[in-house]
C-alpha cells in the first residue's frame, strides 16, 4: 500500500479553499480520500469587480490566509500541491503583482488559470464516470462568483462549451447587465437545440448548500421545479432573516439567491428536467492533476 498526501488550493472570487487530500493505492485501485478541507471568504471579487484591484486590506487577509495554508499543509506533511486563482484575481489590474507578493511572503506560488482551464480540471474530477449511465446529454454548470462556465456533453464527449462573467459577487455589485444574461441565454438555447432529456450537472458551493437544504443525499437529483421553489422562497426573506431560517452563514446568505437565479435560468433554457451534484470541485480536479502528473 502507498500512500500520498497532496493539496489543492482554489482561489475564487468569493473563498479561498485548501483541500488536503490522502490518495491511497492498494491493490491496483486508487482511492481519494479527503483529509482536511478549510475555507476562508475573502471576497477578492468584491475588490476586483468593483474597483478593479485587490485593495491592500484584502491582499493583507489573502497572505495571512496563505500563510496559514502554508502551515497546515507542512503540519499534513503534503508532498505536493498546486494554488489556482481564478476570474477575481486574474482581472484585477493588480492580480500579478499581489501573486508575487504571496510568492515572496509564503513561497506559494500561485497560477492564473482561465474558465476553460477551471472547467477542465473539474472534469479532472472523474464525475462523468458515475453518472454517465445516467442521460446522453448532460449540461454542466458551475456559477462561481466571478463567472459561470458551461459545457455540454453529448455521447460522452464535448460538444460545447463557454465562459460567462456573470457570478455571484458581479451580481452581487450590480455589474451584470442585461446582455450578459441575453448572451447566455442565446448560447443554452442554441447549443441544446433538438436534444432531449438533458440533465443539469451543478457545481459550486451555493448548490451544495441548497442540495443540503433540500435534504438530497448523494446521487439524488433535485426537478427543475423543487429548486425553482427553494429560490423563490429565499428570495422572499431578508438577508438576515436567511441566516436564521435556514442556517447559513453570512457569506452564504448574500449570495445564494443569486447562484440560484443562475442555475434556474439555465434549466429553464436547456429545458433540463432535474440537476444532480457531483459535490466536486476545482480543489478536487487540483488534487486529481497532481496524482496523475507525478505519480499515476
């Protein structure tokens, strides 16, 4: 038996997340284990979307945070690991040169990745291979809050897929104007046009949480219309009011409805029946890369 200790961290627009995972092979069978997953909300976008540079504050919260990463990591003894920024630090005007200044005060060095890169790490992940059976057609989603990135798979291949820069926290800042959900619409309609009995695939941590909500265990689906409601019925309360009711943190409670608004949309446009979700994500496809690059 070996096994291996290896880390993914995503740097989003709205957390930064540290996944450490244990990766055990046996018996000619690998198995992925996590062993530890923190989160922090630093909210880049908020700085990057709104006034299109990290702020000194935020970029002072995102060292201490690597810092501790740095930290946990050698305390896990992780062999290994790989620091993915993605929209909110790549379209700040400032975006290189706080990475250069997490490089020198944690020796972190992190990567500027794009959509299509983010999205094909997550299928890193190997979530299609148990679902696969399940529909021809899948739509995968994944709202992030600085961009949206969909693909669809037809007969297990890639048929489309896309980028959005509408998320949670450009939401959020009111920075999401009408032809950027015109475009998205245009794009859903067009590609799913003539395929049937598509099935949603979402990703990211508002539908996670909304799956926990609705009490959906793993490889349960939720229709089009149980999501529908929960949207409605969140919206209806004010943001305080969401904590309480349904348990969430604050971070979460100011952004939910606009993911769900996102994922509702694009169900309603790929006439999608039901969404299942995986519960994979970007750390996962970091994790998945690594053991493939150095050590499969």
């Amino acid at each position: 038996m070996k096994i291996h200790k290896l880390a993914g961290i995503d740097i989003g627009s709205n957390s930064v997340r540290l996944l450490v995972s244990n990766i055990i092979e046996h018996s000619g069978q690998v198995t992925f284990k996590k062993s530890s997953l923190t989160r922090l909300p630093i909210r880049l976008g908020t700085d990057a979307f709104g006034q299109g540079e990290i702020s000194p504050e935020t970029q002072k919260r995102l060292v201490q945070g690597m810092k501790a990463y740095h930290h946990i990591m050698q305390v896990h003894g992780v062999q290994r690991y790989r620091a993915c920024a993605t929209s909110a630090l790549r379209e700040a005007q400032n975006g290189l040169h706080v990475v250069e200044a997490i490089d020198k005060a944690t020796g972190i060095n992190i990567e500027l990745i794009s959509g299509k890169e983010e999205a094909r790490m997550i299928f890193n992940t190997g979530f299609l291979e148990n679902i696969k059976d399940q529909a021809e057609t899948f739509l995968y989603i994944d709202v992030g809050g600085g961009s949206t990135e969909l693909t669809l798979f037809h007969k297990n291949q890639i048929a489309a897929s896309h980028s959005f820069k509408i998320g949670t926290i450009r939401l959020l800042a009111d920075k999401v104007k009408s032809k950027h959900w015109q475009e998205m619409e245009d794009w859903v309609k067009k590609k799913t046009l003539g395929m049937s009995d598509i099935l949603m695939v979402g990703s990211g941590g508002n539908i996670n949480r909304t799956f926990k909500l609705a009490q959906k265990r793993k490889g349960e689906s939720m229709k089009y219309g149980a999501l529908k409601t929960i949207y409605t019925d969140l919206k209806k309360l004010e943001y305080q009011d969401r904590m309480i009711n349904y348990d969430l943190n604050p971070d979460r409670a100011d952004v939910i409805t606009h993911a769900l608004k996102i994922y509702t949309r694009v169900m309603k446009w790929s006439a999608a029946p039901k969404m299942i979700v995986p519960k994979k994500g970007l750390a996962d496809g970091i994790v998945r890369f690594l053991y493939r690059e150095h050590f499969a």
